[in-house]
C-alpha cells in the first residue's frame, strides 16, 4: 500500500508539473503573440501622432469647408501617400467622426491613379468602440479587423488638431495583417530555442519519473531481500534450537522410561530434579520487552547461547525503539551478538560469557554488547567489508557483518567502536542519535 502511495504521488506530481509547463509554453506563445500586436499598434500610433501633428492644417480645414477633389484635396493625398510609403502601412488617412458611433474616410494616402475605393466620404470600419475613443478626443487602437474589400488589417487613430487645439479630424492608419503575422513569425523564430528549451524539459521531466520508479522499485526489492535474509538466518536459528530442544527432550524421555523400567524410581526422581532446573533455565529466556521484533530476537539468541552452553545476561530499558526501523535493529544487533556468540564459543564453557545492554533516552540509543573471547589483533581493520578473524567455511562468505553494521549505523549518523582488553573481554557500543 506505501508504495501504491508513494508510486502515485510521483506520477502526480509528474503529470501536474508536465501540466504547468505545457501551459506555460502555451501562454508564453500567447503573450509573445499579443505583445507583438501591442508593440506593433503603439509604433503605429506614435507614428500617426506625429502625421497628425505635421499635417498641414490649414490646407486640410480649406479641404474640410469644400470636400471636394480639389488642389488641397490632391496635395494632402500626396503627403499621405508619402507617409504611407514610408511607414510601408496598408493604408494612412483621415477621418471625420461627427457621431459616436460610424467614422467617415476623408482624404485616403493612394497613389494617384487609384480612384475605386477611396472616394470622400465613404464609411470607414472602424469599430464603434474605438470610434467612441475618438469622439471623446481621444487616440485608439483596434484588434485585428477582417475587412473583405482590404484585407484584414490592425488599426491606429490619432486627433488632428487646429492651431487653437481643437479637434478637426483624425490621423488614421492600418498595419496590414500579413506585416503583423510576419513580424510575430519572426520574434516567434528567434525565441524558438524558449520553446525547445520547453520541451526538453518536459521529456526530462517524464524521463525522470521513470528513471525515478525504477530506481525505487530496485531499492525496495534491495530491501525486501535484506530483510528477508535477516528474518530468514534468525528463523533458521529458532528452529535449529527448536530442534535441538526437542531432540533432547525425546532423549529425557527415553532415559526415564529405561529407569522405570528397570525399577530404579530413585534415580528417575533424581534425574527428574535435574531436569527442573533446565526447564527453569528455558522459563528464563522469557524477556519482558515492549519492542516485539527486539524481544523475539534476543529470546532466539538467549536460546542459542544456551545451546552453547554461553551465559548470557539481557538488560533491556523500557522503550519502544520507534526511532529506528526494526529491520536496522535486527541487522545491528544480530551481527554484533553472532560476533559475539562466535568468539566466546572458543573458551572452555565456564569462561563462556555474553551481557547485552540495550539503553533508551530522549537523545539517544545505546546498544552495547560484552563477551569474552580471544582479543582482536586488528582492530582498525574489522570494519573493512571481506575482514574477518573466523576460520573459512565451505559456502560461507565471511566478513560482511561488521561491515553491515556499519553502514546501517551511518544511516542513522551514528558512531560503532569495538573495544578488546587484555582481560579476554571485547566490548561493542553502538550510539544512535535522536536529535
């Protein structure tokens, strides 16, 4: 279920991070498009404040009083087609706008031949919202304007002004469609690498959530296998001393059957006293520990030392050791005791001897395991993956315990000392930080 969770959250947060970057290159597209248009329509208008302002004015308030194809009409034309030219616009003139709602096309700046289309008095396309800007005296700027006889087309207007600053007329100008598209083409081409860039990061982003899942199923099955081995090599413990328990309780039974058989109830009640205390010395392996995986664990080696012949001593502070992931504490505390185990077992069986202290506050763990057994002669080199001071068995790989414990105890920041005395005595403290 944790890792469902886990799993689900990656692909969320792959597909919301997809999600935002997508549209951030939509919006990016969007705006760079309207900024286009915008800086396209300003220029424009600056542009036709400026005719508006060099405008001859009074040629144009003489044309006004007689809108007619005269010589002020023809010279006024001519200025504007100039200024047409040069701006290379589609279209730059003038309107009257005698109502808030429809503008009339004056004078339109054309080449002289052309006629058709640009007659005095024609209604213009502006759009009534920007006609009302005008009438209030104020400049415009339009959308782009599907015209069927033009072309579509963004326009600009601009107030022509006499010399006592009242608004006579108005300067406008159309930027041909094909001129923005090609303008915004441009700026789009030269930030293509924005949306590349973009892109990539969107494939990165998605093969890193792969990359990211795989890694962490490998690490998860790591563990699972880790685990498994743990619980594995502690059951097959328990059920070697299980066996053996019951190997030699079957012998117990056979001898005290002979003896009653053979009339000796004496010896029978002898040996059945014998016995007690074994079965006492079995009671006691019972451990009163809040953490079940440390309980079952040091019952196991408790029962494992005994096969041995091994006195150990168990003190455990009541604690529930949350702070640390029970299969960490089995690895740690398992290798260290079999160490022990392994060495106190090469001493004649009454200097045969492990303590364990398992200690808990509110800054730390300390785990601390004693035996006694033959001193290490390199104790620098114990922790070194492959060291081991055991004898080489066939199909056994020596040497990784130490090392394990070691890593474990990093994770956790830690520190492990090993420490031999000259009294045949070893003594290994682990000290797991809280805080």
């Amino acid at each position: 279920m944790k890792n469902r969770k886990i799993k689900l959250i990656l692909v969320l947060a792959t597909v919301l991070l997809s999600l935002f970057t997508s549209l951030n290159v939509a919006t990016s597209y969007v705006k760079m498009k309207k900024t286009v248009e915008e800086s396209i329509a300003n220029q424009s208008l600056e542009a036709a404040i400026s005719i508006a302002s060099s405008l001859d004015v009074k040629l144009y308030q003489q044309f006004l009083n007689n809108p007619v194809e005269s010589e002020a009409y023809w010279e006024l034309r001519s200025y504007l087609n100039d200024a047409r030219e040069k701006l290379g616009a589609l279209l730059v003139y003038t309107l009257l706008i005698d109502n808030p709602t429809v503008s009339t096309a004056m004078i339109a700046g054309a080449p002289a031949n052309i006629t058709k289309g640009f007659e005095i008095g024609i209604p213009c396309t502006v759009p009534e919202k920007q006609v009302k800007l005008a009438n209030r005296g104020l400049t415009y700027v339009t959308n782009v304007i599907e015209d069927p006889n033009h072309g579509d087309y963004l326009s600009v207007g601009a107030p022509i002004k006499n010399e006592n600053g009242q608004i006579i007329g108005y300067l406008g100008i159309d930027i041909g469609a094909d001129k923005v598209n090609g303008i915004k083409g441009k700026v789009l081409e030269n930030n293509i690498l924005l949306f590349i860039y973009n892109g990539l990061f969107i494939i990165f982003v998605i093969a890193s959530f792969f990359f990211l899942q795989r890694w962490y199923q490998k690490e998860v099955t790591k563990e699972v296998e880790l685990t498994e081995d743990t619980y594995q090599t502690e059951i097959k413990a328990l059920i070697t001393s299980v066996s053996s328990l019951r190997h030699d309780f079957t012998n117990h039974i056979q001898v005290l059957y002979g003896l009653l058989q053979l009339g000796e109830a004496d010896q029978a009640k002898h040996y059945l006293s014998s016995l007690s205390k074994d079965v006492q010395e079995i009671k006691s392996l019972k451990l009163n520990i809040n953490h079940p995986g440390l309980s079952i664990l040091l019952q196991t080696k408790k029962l494992a030392a005994q096969n041995h012949n091994i006195k150990m001593d168990v003190t455990v502070s009541q604690d529930a050791y949350n702070n640390i992931k029970t299969t960490d504490l089995i690895k740690i505390l398992s290798n260290l005791i079999d160490n022990a185990i392994d060495a106190t077992i090469e001493l004649p069986e009454n200097d045969r001897k492990v303590t364990i202290y398992c200690y808990a506050d509110a800054l730390k763990y300390v785990f601390t395991i004693i035996n006694t057994g033959p001193t290490i002669s390199e104790p620098h080199q114990i922790f070194k993956q492959g060291f081991t001071t055991k004898k080489p068995e066939l199909g056994k790989i020596r040497g990784q315990g130490l090392f394990i414990v070691k890593e474990v105890v990093k994770k956790y920041n830690g520190t492990i000392s090993i420490q031999t005395t000259a009294e045949s005595e070893t003594t290994a403290k682990v000290i797991i930080p809280l805080k």
